[in-house]
C-alpha cells in the first residue's frame, strides 16, 4: 500500500520557540489572578486560576541533557 503523505521534518529548536511564545502570552494573560491548583501531569503541566480558568502548558517535561549525562 503506497502512503501519499510523506513524513513532515520537524524543526526541534522552532518547535520549541513557538511553545516558549505561547507560554509567555498565556503566563503574561494570568497576571493579577491567583493560582489556586497546579498538576504536573504526565505530558503537560496544568494551572488553575481562582476564577475558574485552567491553562495547560506543553514542551517543558523533557530532561536536562546535562542531567542525564551525569547519571
């Protein structure tokens, strides 16, 4: 069976600016309400605000490199 859709490169280092950008927008958006729950999740890490809104925050759950050398 032929696959139409080739496989896409994915830039690591672009990928990993675009979720710092939108991280900075959803953290500067939060400024002024209090965090009443934070979970660290298995692939996200979840905020809620005391007025009910949660936020989710992805890309920053991978391990220090220096880190795991040093194990």
């Amino acid at each position: 069976m032929k696959d139409d859709h080739p496989l896409l490169e994915i830039d690591s280092e672009a990928l990993r600016a675009a979720e710092f950008m939108q991280a900075q927008e959803l953290l500067g958006g939060m400024v002024g309400r209090r965090i009443v729950s934070a979970q660290l999740e298995e692939t996200r890490i979840s905020i809620e605000t005391d007025d009910g809104s949660i936020y989710y925050f992805y890309g920053f759950m991978g391990e220090d490199a220096a880190e795991a050398e040093a194990e």
